[in-house]
C-alpha cells in the first residue's frame, strides 16, 4: 500500500498524556515509525497528532482497537489520516479539520 495508508491522526488526549504514554499505546498494535504529538506555541499538547506505523494493517488495527478507548480519562479519536490517500467516498472532501471542530466542540 501506499505510505498514507500507514498513517492514522488521533484527537481528543488530555493534555497531560506524554508522548511516552502513546507510543507505549500505539506500540501494542504494531511498529511505530513516528509519533507526532502537535503542539501550541507554547508547547502544550494540543491533544491530537499523527502516528505513522510500519505497515498499513498496525495502522487499520490502531484504527480499530484503540478508537475509543480510555486513555487519561477521555476516550481517543482515531481515524485515517486524512492527508493520505482516503478510501471511503465521501470522506475526503471534508478534510481532517472540520472533524476535530466538531469532535471539540462536542467536549465543553
């Protein structure tokens, strides 16, 4: 498969969970080749980031098992990266950034 297929971004992390803390999650489903855990200027977590794995089928399981799970009291966000080639018809036009609008505002 192409790289893209090997990428999933995740949202909704409490801002106290480390980068340690995912990797260490990410790491039961499969190899992670890069953790990106994206920040403010001020460097707060801003509770979401992008996680690429060795292979396309870590990157489906991650999808598939950690979608919802407890992580620091929150249930994660994961989802294909949108910035990669998108499968599911009607999905791509959306982009990545609308879905993340909705997902925080749906927190307060």
């Amino acid at each position: 498969g192409a790289p893209g297929d090997c990428k999933v971004f995740f949202s909704n992390v409490p801002f106290d969970v480390t980068v340690d803390q995912l990797m260490a999650l990410f790491q039961q489903v499969g190899q992670v080749v890069e953790l990106d855990l994206f920040r403010k200027d001020n460097g707060q977590s801003r509770g979401m980031g992008r996680v690429v794995f060795a292979d396309p089928g870590a990157a489906q399981a991650a999808i598939l098992d950690l979608r919802d799970l407890d992580v620091g009291g929150r249930p994660i966000w994961v989802s294909e990266d949108s910035k990669g080639p998108s499968k599911a018809p009607g999905r791509a036009d959306r982009g990545g950034f609308g879905a993340v609008k909705a997902m925080s505002s749906r927190d307060r």
